[in-house]
C-alpha cells in the first residue's frame, strides 16, 4: 500500500504538470482503497472532482464500491457524499429498512439530511431527531429538540412543526423543562 504522504505528492506534481488523467487516476485508486471513514477521504474526494473528466461517472463507482465493500456498507460517508452532492433522496434510500438511523447517523448528520428532504420524507426523521435529543434529559437537549423543530417548520409547515411539538409534550408530560423550550421557539 503506498505511502500517503507520497501519494499525496505524485498527486500533486501530476496535476501541476497538467498530466490529469494521471492524476485522475492517482485519485481514484486512493478512494478505491482507503477505508470510506478515513481522514483522507474527503481530501481525495475533493481533489478527484477537481480532475475527474465525469465527475457524477466517478461518484457513481465510487457509491457502488463502497456499498460493495466485504467490510459491509459504509452508511456515514456514503450519506455526507450524496448529501455534498445535492441527493438528500438518494441518501435516504440507503438507510431505507434501518431500525434506528439517528442511532447510526448520529444527531447531526441525521438533522442535515432531515432538512434536505422533501416534507413527506423528512417528517418522521425530525421527530426521531427531536426524541434522540430529548433522550438527552437536558436543557440543552431539550433546546436542541425545539430548534430542530423550529428549523423544520418551513419544510414541513408550521402547523405540522407544532402538531409535533404537542406530540412530544404528551409523550413526555413530566418534562417542564421541554414544555418551557416549546414554547420558547413558538412551536406550543
């Protein structure tokens, strides 16, 4: 397996050299056998579409492999690429028939693409991202489960953000704290 700092340089005096295809080619095998959660990642995915020739070609064996991969499906970068790429659709395919993508996808990643989807997709993604933080049993848990909903309303609609902000309350009657962020945001 070759050095990274050298591949990292061959790379780079390639594409100074304006010998693309090369570098191309130097890129892509990087992608092709780093692990898809390595650091490098994203830096050889960034300068791939700089000298990639078809860019969305490259994705799609790029997605393919990854998906393919003996170690199992790479879920996290295969979501942040299709979410850098504009396919918030294509990424939530990919966690179709997952018990618990907030739970795989983590908080963050999970609010991102929830917000990048169409409405009827994204409303029950909000909601789970909205009872993971409430899990949290904070304050600012709480705070972030209202500014989650607060930033779906204009997906979503207002009305469908505060049927979901009482829908929380009732589960979650003994909660003064969350009550109290609810009604912060507007949303009861």
């Amino acid at each position: 397996r070759p050095d990274p700092w050298a591949r990292r340089w061959l790379f780079t005096h390639l594409n100074e050299q304006n010998r693309r295809a090369e570098a191309h080619a130097v890129a892509r095998d990087a992608l092709m056998q780093l692990p898809p959660a390595h650091a490098d990642t994203p830096f050889w995915i960034t300068q791939l579409k700089t000298v990639s020739p078809d860019w969305p070609a490259d994705r799609e064996t790029l997605i393919t492999h990854w998906a393919a991969r003996p170690d199992g499906p790479h879920l996290l970068p295969l979501v942040r690429l299709l979410l850098r790429e504009q396919q918030p659709e294509r990424a939530a395919q990919l966690l179709h028939g997952v018990p618990d993508p907030v739970g795989v996808l983590g908080l963050d990643l999970a609010r991102q693409l929830a917000l990048q989807l169409p409405a009827e997709q994204a409303l029950a993604l909000i909601i789970q991202v909205a009872a993971a933080h409430i899990a949290g049993r904070s304050r600012a848990h709480y705070q972030s489960a209202a500014r989650t909903l607060r930033d779906a309303a204009p997906l979503i609609g207002r009305a469908e953000a505060q049927s979901a902000a009482r829908l929380l309350t009732q589960e979650y009657p003994t909660l003064r704290a969350l009550k109290e962020e609810l009604q912060a945001a507007q949303l009861l």
